[in-house]
C-alpha cells in the first residue's frame, strides 16, 4: 500500500547519514587551501547575498586529511565521523560584520585535531560532526 511504501521511505531516509558537503571535491573547495585571506577566500565560499558565520580551512594536503577517515570512528548524530590523532595546522575565519554583500572576517590561525564526517569510502565530505 501507499502507507506502507511511504513509511519504508520514511525509515530509508532517517538511516541515511546527514552531511552538509555532499562529495569530497565540495569538501576540498569549502576546507583545505593554502594560507590565505579569508575576506577574499570567504567570498567564493559565501556566493552571492551570505555571510556565513564561521569556516574552517586545514593548511595541508588532502591526501593526509584522507587518512583521518582510516582512524577509529565514533558515532555522532548518526554520521561517520572521525577525529584526527594529530595536529593540523587550521585556519578559522569568523565573521565580525555580516553585512553583505561586504562580509569582514577576522582570521584565527590554530594547531590542534580535526573532527571530519566521512564517507562509505573513506572519504572527508564534511568539516565537523
């Protein structure tokens, strides 16, 4: 019956992993890029008419970012998520004035372990869990 279908979807969905970035190509776009100027850097990231609060850039290759994905998971609002065992060397940028279509964001340099969702293939698809 309808019912039936519309409740097996319904259950599909809610076993689904939630993330924001979809594939590894937007994760790399949003997250890893070398030093930079975030009012610049954030511009292609925001579009047109947003000013998002807060991103964070990691400062090194995403073949080590990868290998994040391969460590011990542990289960946060039903995603893959991950933490790495080191260091990396971060960037945020935080919005200080949300006026757009001129977005002003202060840089915050900083070293500690990321948090990552991954995906089935062991692949970083968003920053945080």
């Amino acid at each position: 019956t309808v019912l039936q279908h519309s409740l097996t979807l319904l259950l599909v969905l809610c076993v689904i992993p939630y993330t924001d970035a979809q594939t590894e190509k937007e994760f790399i776009k949003k997250h890893i890029r070398p030093l930079l100027n975030c009012n610049e850097t954030m511009k292609e990231i925001n579009g047109r008419g947003n000013c998002k609060y807060i991103n964070t850039f990691i400062l090194d290759e995403i073949s080590n970012v990868r290998q994040v994905c391969m460590g011990d998971k542990f289960h946060h609002n039903n995603s893959q998520c991950y933490q790495s065992r080191k260091k990396f060397n971060i960037i945020e940028c935080k919005v200080l004035n949300s006026s757009s279509p001129s977005c002003i964001y202060n840089r915050v340099n900083a070293n500690k372990p990321i948090k990552i969702t991954c995906d089935e293939s062991n692949k970083p698809v968003h920053f945080g869990c």
